[in-house]
C-alpha cells in the first residue's frame, strides 16, 4: 500500500473517531436535558396545545415544582384521573307500629265539630311524638274512610264506615303507613273503598296505603318504602271480607290470603328489598294465644323471606315470638298488637301493643337489630249527656293514671275489673309469654365470636 493511501485511510479514521466522540457528547447532553427538564417542556407543550384549542388561559398545575423541574413524588400529577371508591355507611330506621283502629260509632262521632265538620286530633294526640319520631309509623285501619255521608258505623246492621277527615288526624300525628287489609274494608262496597283510595292518593301521596288497589296490575306489584336509604318490601292481606259482592267482579280490590300470589311477590321482593314486612289480618277473636293457622301462615311467610311480621284482627295482645325459616334465618313475628282504639269493653281489649323494630343495614345484610313491646289503652270517656262518649283517645300505658282510669267509661258504668292495676298486670302477663330478650343475647354471642376472632260493646264481627 503506498504512503498516500495510508495517509488518507488513517484520516478518515481520525475524522470518524471526531465524529462519533461528537455524537456521543450529543446524546448525553440531550439525554442530560431530556431527563431534567422534559415535564417542564412537555408542561409547556401542552399547554399550548390546550391554549391553542380552547383559546382559554393555561392554568396552574395545582401543584410546586421542585428545583430540578419535577412534580413532587406525594403530589397528584394535574392530567391524573383521581378514583374515589365510595365507602359504605351503616344505617337503621326505627319502625312504630300499633293496632288495630276499630271506629265505632263514638269513636267518630267524637269528632265532630260544633260545625258539623269533623276533627280527629284529640284521638292522636297523646301519641304523636311517638309517632313522629320513628322513621316508620303504622297503624291498622279496621273501618273503611267512605266518607260520613254514608253514615258512621251502625252497630244494628255491623256495617262499620268513618269519615275521610281521619285521614287528616293520622297524617297531623305522623302516621305515614295505614294497613286497610280488613274484613270491614268493603263494608260500604267500591264506592267507599274508592272514596277512602282516593283521599289518601290525592291529598296524601306520602302516606303508604297498603291491602288495597285501584287494579289488577297493582295487586301483583311489591310495595316499597325506602328510608334511610333502606329499602323495604311491605305486604298486607286480611283473611277474607265480610262484604264480598263488588269483590266478586273485582277482586283485585283487596288482598286476600292466597300461597300462589304471596310466592310470586315476595320472589320479587326478595329481590330488590333489603328487608321484607309482612302485615296479616289472621287469628282469632279475643284469644290471646295465636292458632296453628297463625303459626303455620308465619312458618309459610318466613320461608318465602319475611324478616318481620306483624299481625291484628284479634282485638287482643298476643306474644312475640322468633321462628326459624327453612334456610335458617330468623323471622320476628308480633301475632297481634290488639287494638289501637275502639269502645269495646273488655280490659284485654282496651290494652293494646305497640310494636317497636328498628331495622338495621350492615355490609354484611340488614336485619333487626333492637325490638320491644310496650303497650297503650283506649280512653274514652262521656262528659256531657249525649247519645255517645264524647272522648275517644289513646295514651301510652306508661303516662295512664288512675284519675283517668276511674273516669273511663268501662269504669263509670260499673265495670270494677278496669283499673290501672289491672291493665298493668296484664301487660305482666303478655310479655312473660314473649322471646323479648333474645336479640339482646344474640348480640351478646355476637361480640364475643368477634372478640374471639378479633260496637259500644263487643264487636262480634271483627
């Protein structure tokens, strides 16, 4: 090889030596500058694609910069989508519930204004604060509301009728679910039905009127009331009717005891409910011992899911008891609450319960978490001379006196078994023949596995 080729080829090796110490310097520094100011540029870029498309000022990250031009590592970048996953609230609601409201004839008439209107707020009055302060208040409305022009309940022809305006004192007393399930809710046929249906719908959306319907389709659907963001299923059947002709061409009016139609809405509302109430209208009257069909209705109830049930019809109080369903859950069952309100004239039925549940929703599911049974008395008493007792009201039998019980018609007519004695002692005998202390226990179980782990008188046609 001569001398001049070698020259040359040893030049270019030195050039291409240059070359590539050169672009090695390059790529460092790019490199260098890349890591250390990329996010500002890559800021800045953005920016001004975002300023270009939205002709809006760029705004400020939200966040300091660091000296070397990056985001702190415990800060938010502004372009990250925050997930927030949503945490679950444990809740209850408190449920009231009493029994059966038997309008007599006094009972409406007592009402009566000196104007010919009607006013059924002294009726309330001694329980509403009870009422107002659960979250759900029932009563069982045992006379249809058809409207006093088709007269007050006549104790010669049984047919039992109040006035719509009862409708306004339940609602001033905070009742806000009304069972109409009865065998006296036809006693005025569709006409009144329809009258008592269509007062609370208009002018008491808010109140839940269950056991009756405007149509077929109606019937076949669950009713639901949520509170406190509980959702609850609730079911009301009577036994039958003792009115039965405008059933006969439409009996979708009422619900009646029927296994086919119960299975098909509690499937439903096993489904959407997270706690199902079964209301019946059963039992016997004036026993104060529930009957096999009673048990054997409840066993049927709690098998198809009813957490809790609560019964009227009987006139009288009978126990609380727990059953289990097929699946093992527990079902609590309040045979009957007697009555609300009446002017029978026995000291069983002037005692009646009060049914108080509240229902509590866990993430583990929702169930009863406290429940008692306490107890009031139908007052009524004759001021003036008239044809009727001119004072009808309830009290809870803790604020009743014996000034009051001496003044209670049963007691001015002579009648010395009504006293306040005697009304307390029966409630003795009641919650003696009730499972009323086993949620306490359960609980206590409970927390320690955790802990382990970690008429002006009788009625005979009610």
């Amino acid at each position: 090889m001569s001398k001049s080729r070698k020259k040359k080829k040893d030049s270019f090796k030195i050039i291409y030596m240059i070359l590539g110490i050169e672009m090695l310097v390059t790529v460092a520094v790019i490199g260098y500058f890349g890591y250390h100011y990329g996010s500002i540029l890559l800021a800045g870029f953005k920016s001004a694609k975002a300023s270009i498309s939205s002709q809006t000022p760029v705004q400020d990250p939200g966040y300091p910069i660091d000296v070397d031009g990056q985001a702190p590592t415990n800060q938010v970048q502004a372009d990250t989508e925050v997930v927030t996953e949503e945490v679950f609230k444990p809740t209850s609601a408190k449920l009231v519930a009493v029994g059966d409201n038997l309008m007599h004839r006094s009972c409406t008439l007592s009402a009566k204004n000196a104007d010919g209107t009607y006013d059924f707020t002294k009726h309330f009055a001694n329980m509403a604060d009870i009422f107002k302060a659960a979250d759900l208040a029932v009563i069982s409305q045992d006379t249809v509301l058809g409207g006093i022009e088709l007269g007050a309940t006549s104790t010669e022809t049984g047919i039992f009728n109040t006035a719509v305006e009862l409708a306004d004192g339940m609602a001033d007393a905070g009742i806000n679910v009304v069972l109409a399930a009865n065998n006296h809710i036809m006693d005025e046929g569709s006409a009144g039905l329809n009258t008592m249906m269509s007062y609370f719908s208009t002018k008491y959306p808010n109140i839940t009127l269950l056991g009756v319907n405007n149509s077929r389709e109606a019937k076949d659907e669950p009713v639901y009331v949520e509170t406190n963001n509980i959702k609850i299923a609730m079911i009301n059947y009577s036994y039958g009717s003792n009115q039965t002709a405008d059933l006969d061409a439409s009996p979708y009016l009422l619900n009646q005891y029927d296994e086919d139609w119960l299975s098909d809405i509690l499937k439903q509302a096993r489904e959407e409910a997270d706690f199902i109430i079964a209301f019946p209208f059963w039992g016997e009257q004036n026993s104060m011992d529930y009957t096999q069909e009673q048990e054997r209705q409840a066993q049927f109830l709690a098998d198809n899911g009813v957490d809790l049930i609560i019964g009227s019809y009987p006139h009288v109080v009978e126990p609380v008891k727990w059953i289990t369903a097929e699946n093992g859950d527990r079902t609590l069952v309040y045979y009957s609450l007697g009555n609300f309100q009446s002017i029978q004239n026995t000291v069983e039925n002037m005692l009646g319960g009060q049914a108080n549940v509240t229902i509590s929703k866990e993430e583990d599911g929702t169930h009863i978490s406290d429940y008692s049974l306490d107890f009031v008395v139908t007052h009524y008493e004759q001021r003036e001379s008239s044809e009727y007792y001119d004072i009808v009201t309830t009290y809870p039998l803790a604020d009743y006196t014996s000034d009051l019980a001496a003044r209670h018609g049963m007691s001015v007519s002579g009648n010395e078994e009504f006293n306040l004695a005697s009304l307390q002692g029966l409630s003795s005998q009641i919650l003696s023949k009730c499972d009323l202390d086993e949620s306490k226990e359960q609980d206590a179980s409970k927390d320690e596995l955790t802990d382990e782990s970690t008429d002006e008188s009788t009625d005979g046609e009610n």
